[in-house]
C-alpha cells in the first residue's frame, strides 16, 4: 500500500480554510472587502467577541437568490473568469475562497436583496458551503453577512488567539486600514451591540487620516495627487501568457498624504503605509523609499506620517503571493521608487500648488507698521515684492517687511504672514547647494590639525580630504570643500568635521557652520534675496536638522483673534 495518499476533500477545505480565515480580523477584512467590491458607501460592523461571532451589513449592489445558493461553494467568485484574469486584478476579492472558508469555519447567514428587485432573500449554508435554508425576507438593498461561533469547530485554533483586547485593536486597526484606501465610505462599528467607533467619509484619505491618528489636525497634512505614465515594458509573466500586443501605455495616479516634517511626526516608523489599488499592503521597497526621502528632513530620532496610494495598471501587480493579499509583486519597482521620491519632493515645496492662496486680499498689509527706528524692529517698506518674478517659477509672493532682534524675517504673502529663522533657512540654501555641487579644492597654505586620533584620520579620508603627517602629532590637511577655502575658521571646520559621520553628515555641519549667524542685520534686499532662494529649495519646511524653518499665521487666523468679524455697535455696547 502507497504511503502517499491524496487528502479527503474535507480535509483540503479546512486547511485553506484555516489560511484564508485566521482570526476575527480575518473575518472582518474578508467580508468588508466583498462590501466594497459591491459598491458599498456605507458599511456596519458588529462585533460579538464573547460569542465569536461577526456581522456585516452594507448598501452595495446585492445578490440574488442563484448567486446566494452559489455564493459558499469552494472557489466561486464573480471576480475573474479564467488565467489571463489574473494578471489584471482589479477587485479586492478574486479566489472565491472567503465565504466558503467561513461557511467551514462557523455558522454562516446571508440576507440580500438587489438593487432592482423586490424580495429579499435569506439563506443558510452547511459547512460544505451549500444552501440549505432559503426564505423570502424584508430587507433593504444591500447584504447582512452573520458569522456565528468561529472555530466552533476548531477549538484549538480559539485556544491560541490572543487575548479580547488583543483581537479587538487587531480589528479596529484592520478597517481603518481600509477605510483609508477607501475615503468615500462611512463606517459604524459595534461592540456587543453598543456603538464603539466610526469614521465619517471625506474626499481623500487627509480627511481619514485625522480620524485614525487624534494627535493629527488636517491642517497638519499635505496631500498631492500626480498622474505618472505606467512603465511602457510590460511584466515578464504577462508577456509569456498573453502574446497579444501591449496596450497604449495609461496613465497610473500616485496620492500621497504626508504630514509636514515641521509640525507632526512619530516616534516609531509605524504611520508609514502603502496602499495599491484600494488595498494596504507590505512593501518594504517602498516604505524604505519613503524613509529615505525624508531622511534629512524630519527632526533626528523621529519617523515621518505618510500614507502613498499608488493606483497603477492592474498589469504590473501580481497579487498571488499571500493568501491574505497583504503582499505583492511589484513590476518594475526601481520606475515606482524613482515616481515616489518625485512626488514626495514636489509635495515638500513652497509654491502655489502646494500652498494655496486662500484669500487674495491686501487687508495683511494694513496689519503690518513700521515701528520706531530704536525698537528692536527693522522695517521699511521702501522695496517693493516682486510678484510676477515669483510667479513665472512657481514661488508664493513673499515680501521680506522687516527683521525682528535680527534672527527672524518677517515675509508677507497674501494669504497671511511667515515669520522664517534666517540662520536656518539659510542652512538649508547652503546645504542643498553642497549637495549639488560638493567640490574639494586645494588650499594655498595648508590647515594644521593636531592630536588627530585614527578615526578622525579615517573621517577626513573618508570624505575625500588630502591628509598627510607634518610633524609630531601634526597633520597638514591640503584640500577642503570649496566653501571653507577662504575662511579664517577654516581649521575649525575641519576638526569638526572630522568628529564623525559621512559624506552627507560632512554637509550637514559645514551648512550649519557656513550659514548666516542669528543676531546678523539684514538689508531688505538680503531678505528678499534669502526668501527666493529658500523657497526654490527641495525641501523647505525643515533644516537638515529637521527643525521648523517658518511659523506661518494665516490672515483668517489673524482676524479671529483681533475679533474683526464683530458688529461695532454690539462690540461697543450699543
């Protein structure tokens, strides 16, 4: 007798059963996709812990009753049709492994009624997935799906779950992933039958965001969508099943939600997301992408906020790699990364796109006087901006109006009014400049270094400096970046820069050092000038440090404090 037997029909069900459906979450995840896939706008959860069981009610399109009585059958799904279906997933939903997986697993109910019709139906099924109770119901368009007793049949696998809790935020974080690849939704979820959360719907997943995360303020966020051309070489895989022609080459979408570096961050790289064509997935790829585009931008030790939608051609992504879905292959990935860090950089900028003027009015003018000249307030309105030199690149219409205890420019645009630190605005001009255009260049006399330890030595070598022994404990260093050449401090600097780090840390410190120093006088001209180039910069929120460069006070924020929307009768009493 064989030794090698093919496994009961039974058996093979309960095993992907237990793959697909592994946990209340699970659950959760597999039926409110269905929903979605169904054009659902609003959707119900309600949760039973102690009973282990789930219930999902939408206003999506319905079943009726032929697709009810086939719904629970092993592999039946409206989603594909056959193998070249694979290659172009456009639903959340495609093995047709769910329900059945379910009606293995727990006791499963479904009532539904179409959009069109006038009955509703109400069916059971066995854990074979077949219907074996059907009855007409009242019912609204949409579907109620109620799972009962989960693992009822499988006590081990209730035995090895986590805790209530544990599973309770497992499955609060499960829909609010989803919910914000899905912004036009409205969510209720219940607890045993009393209200626990919900999330009211917006037009982009910015207005999700705050929802999830309470410590965000919309206005925190910064949202831009971009249409990228899809990679014109199709996937490998697709061209060896389907020799047909390539189609035209679309137009893919890349929505990113990122919180401004100068205002909100987190302490842990947890708020970095990916979703792809309305579902959140693990792409290491591309969340190291993210990362390292705001590496220099957000404050040491912090992680940025982002959520990246890409929503691409269904070609380049082959879901069949995770019985959850939650991982993927990604055609092309290095084309992806290079659109990422784009749209990130265009996100970052100051300029009309990204920073709308929001009220156009010359009210802020009147706000602003010139105090006396012995005040700690240099203002004069003798230069006029130059509005349509800013525009013809992009750039907001600042207007350097004065300086305050000579550290912070006081810049006027129309929508409000910026106060900029000087020293590291001009930190981040010089440090972009480096990084462009890093030069060594040979000193006419040699800087003399001295008490260099070996890991100073290996620094300056590092970073492409030309060392050599000039005596005991001496060292003559005969090239340096262009930017220290002809400073007194020079030897300064390059002890500094020898204390540690890279290439890219060296750049750092030497903008840092090379930057103009707080308590230095400008002239409106070096202001002016000093904005224009702050504002071309990649990244102007932060200094490579990851500080605040400007504290921006709206027009509208300033006329709610000086109360200027009051009646002046009722505000002088009458």
């Amino acid at each position: 007798m064989s030794v090698i037997q093919p496994l009961p029909t039974e058996v093979v069900h309960l095993i992907a059963a237990g793959e697909v459906i592994d946990s209340l979450a699970a659950v959760v995840r597999e039926l409110v996709e269905n929903s979605l896939d169904a054009g659902a706008t609003r959707i119900s959860v309600s949760l039973s812990p102690e009973q282990w069981r789930v219930r999902v009610a939408d206003n999506g399109c319905g079943m009726n009753l032929v697709d009810l009585k086939q719904a629970a059958a092993a592999h039946s799904t409206s989603k594909i049709r056959d193998c070249e279906d694979l290659w172009k997933i456009t639903s959340l939903g495609f093995r047709g492994e769910a329900l059945h997986s379910l009606a293995a697993l727990a006791e499963l109910e479904i009532y539904s009624r179409c959009a069109g019709s006038t009955e509703g139906w109400r069916v059971v099924y066995n854990s074979q997935g077949e219907a074996v109770q059907v009855e007409t119901v009242a019912i609204a368009p949409g579907t109620v799906i109620t799972v009962a007793d989960l693992f009822g049949n499988w006590l081990a696998r209730r035995q090895a779950m986590p805790t209530q809790a544990q599973q309770l935020r497992i499955v609060q974080a499960t829909i609010q992933q989803i919910a914000i690849c899905h912004p036009h939704v409205t969510w209720q979820i219940q607890q045993s039958d009393r209200p626990w959360f919900a999330l009211s719907p917006g037009t982009s997943a910015k207005h999700i965001l705050p929802q999830i995360l309470r410590e965000v303020r919309l206005n925190d966020l910064q949202q831009l969508s971009v249409e990228v051309p899809t990679h014109p070489e199709s996937s490998p895989q697709r061209e060896k099943t389907n020799p047909q022609p390539p189609i035209p080459n679309p137009q893919s979408k890349i929505d990113l939600v990122l919180g401004l570096p100068d205002r909100c961050h987190r302490r842990r790289p947890d708020w970095v997301r990916v979703g792809m064509n309305g579902r959140l997935v693990k792409s290491q790829e591309l969340e190291q992408t993210i990362l390292g585009a705001l590496v220099r931008i957000v404050p040491r030790d912090r992680y940025p906020i982002c959520f990246l939608h890409l929503r691409i051609c269904a070609s380049q992504i082959d879901w069949n790699r995770h019985p959850a879905k939650s991982e993927i292959y990604l055609h092309q990935l290095s084309y992806w990364q290079d659109q990422v860090k784009s749209v990130i950089e265009q996100a970052l900028r100051l300029n009309v796109e990204t920073i709308p003027e929001k009220t156009l009015t010359q009210r802020v003018g009147k706000l602003l006087k010139a105090s006396e000249a012995h005040s700690s307030y240099n203002a004069s309105r003798s230069i006029q901006p130059t509005p349509t030199q800013a525009s013809e690149i992009g750039l907001l219409p600042l207007k350097a109006v004065a300086q305050i205890h000579n550290t912070y420019i006081v810049a006027e645009h129309p929508a409000g009014v910026w106060l900029v630190e000087q020293h590291i605005a001009h930190e981040r001009v010089l440090y972009e400049q480096l990084c462009q255009t890093w030069q060594l260049v040979p000193l006419e006399l040699p800087a003399i270094l001295n008490q260099l330890s070996p890991a100073q030595l290996d620094q300056l070598e590092r970073i492409g400096l030309d060392v050599e022994p000039f005596g005991e404990q001496l060292w003559a260093v005969r090239t340096a970046p262009a930017p220290l050449r002809s400073r007194s401090d020079c030897a300064d600097a390059l002890l500094e820069l020898s204390l540690g780090g890279d290439l890219e840390a060296a750049q750092v410190s030497l903008a840092c050092r090379s930057a103009i120093r707080n308590g230095t006088t400008l002239s409106l001209l070096e202001m002016q000038t000093l904005l224009e180039q702050w504002q071309q910069t990649r990244h102007p929120r932060t200094c490579p440090h990851g500080r605040p460069i400007y504290l921006s006070l709206d027009e509208s924020a300033l006329a709610r404090f000086f109360r200027r929307h009051w009646v002046i009768g009722k505000s002088h009493g009458i």
